[in-house]
C-alpha cells in the first residue's frame, strides 16, 4: 500500500499540473466584462448595431470616416459615448451616467477609433467649426438647401425635410454630415455639397449654420418628444 499511493500521485502529478482549474470550473482567472478593453471587442458588442460592423454603413454617423474623426475631438466623442447625445437614439454607455462600460472602457473606444480612422490631413482644407456658435437664419437656409442640398434629397435620397427624420437626428448630428460627408453612402463633404451654377464650391460656415437652423426650424418638436420618452429620455 505504500509503495502504490506514491505511485498514483506520481501518475498524476503531470495531470494536476497542467490543469489550472478543477473540472468543469472556469477557467482562472475569470475574465469580467468591466476589465475587457480589446477595441475590436467592446466597438462589435455596443457600436456595430448601429455605426456598422467597420464603422460604415449604419443608420448612424459613419464613424470610419477620417473627416468625422478630424472634426470632431477627443472630450466630444467622450462626452457622447459617455452621456449619449440628447435628441438622437444615441444612448448613454458609460457606467458614471447608467450605462455599462467603464472609463476605461470608453478611453479604448476612443483611441481605438483614432487608430484605426483617423488619418492626417483628412480635410485638406480648413472646414467649419464642429459646434455652431451662434444661431443661422433659417430663410437663408432654406435658399441655400434649395440651391445645394435639394437636387439630390428630394427626388432621390433621404428626405432630410421630413419632421419624422428630424425628430430622430440631432442639429449637431446634421451640422457632421454636412461638414463631413458620409462616404460609405455617398453622402459628399461641405466642399463638394451640390453645385452653384456650372461648378461646385465649398459651403462657407454661414451656409452651414443656416441650412442646420433651417432644417432645425422643420423638426417635428411632439414627434421628437414622444421618441425621447420613449427611451426614457434619452
């Protein structure tokens, strides 16, 4: 008897050694969901559904664009991934404003958009301010969305006039696809944003601020309203 028990744990020793948990335990140490930072991870489980799988080709803003992410710094996306962006379906992800996901968390999605989009000298030329700092003339507008923007809404894509579309997109969130563009439609940049005439000039940040104000001015506010409720106001 002696001399077999050494025998058996001799015999098993390579076993026990070579497992770093007992059967049908987890494996250790556990791998929680607040300690996962992988970009690629935490972009597909709370940013795909809506910005696309690469960051293209959602109903949301084209995040993959180099333009949107050479507007736009690194305090604004904190602040929208954070705390959500009000009057759009944008949701509050960080877990200091209710959401899931820790600084951390939000810091990774951050530089991971940086890495992986943003490219130098996405503009080539100085672009409007991403914020408006003061109010447009909404008349002004609805010339200049005439003359720029309706040859290729109307008749063919997104209807942006419509109050029940406006009631889901925010003034910022037009203010960036206007500047920016969205290539992964088609959607073209404030520098080639239809045509004045024969050729096609850039839209001067006064013709942004008031194609937004004009825009804004059609919103369906009760639509809006009923939406935000909705998501518990969001």
């Amino acid at each position: 008897m002696r001399i077999l028990v050494p025998a058996l744990l001799a015999l098993s020793a390579p076993f026990l050694g070579g497992c770093g948990h007992a059967p049908g335990d987890p494996p250790n140490p556990i791998l929680r969901p607040s300690t996962v930072t992988d970009f690629t991870a935490l972009y597909s489980q709370n940013c795909a559904a809506c910005h696309g799988a690469n960051g293209q080709n959602g109903p949301a803003i084209d995040l993959a664009n180099p333009e949107y992410q050479a507007l736009v710094d690194d305090a604004t996306l904190r602040k929208w991934i954070s705390g959500g962006m009000p009057g759009t379906e944008m949701p509050a992800f960080c877990q200091s404003h209710g959401g899931m996901l820790t600084d951390a968390q939000v810091n990774a999605l951050i530089a991971g958009m940086r890495k992986e989009w943003l490219k130098a000298n996405a503009f080539g030329a100085a672009a409007p301010p991403y914020a408006q700092a003061q109010a447009g003339d909404a008349n002004r507008g609805a010339q200049s969305y005439r003359a720029r923007c309706a040859g290729c809404h109307e008749p063919t894509r997104q209807q942006v006039t419509s109050a029940d579309y406006l009631s889901l997109v925010a003034d910022q969130t037009l203010r960036s696809i206007i500047i920016a563009g969205r290539p992964d439609i088609g959607q073209p940049d404030w520098r080639h944003d239809g045509p004045v005439g024969n050729a096609t000039t850039a839209l001067s940040t006064q013709e942004v601020d008031d194609i937004v104000t004009y825009l804004g001015s059609l919103r369906n506010v009760a639509s809006g309203q009923a939406a935000s409720s909705a998501q518990g106001g969001r």
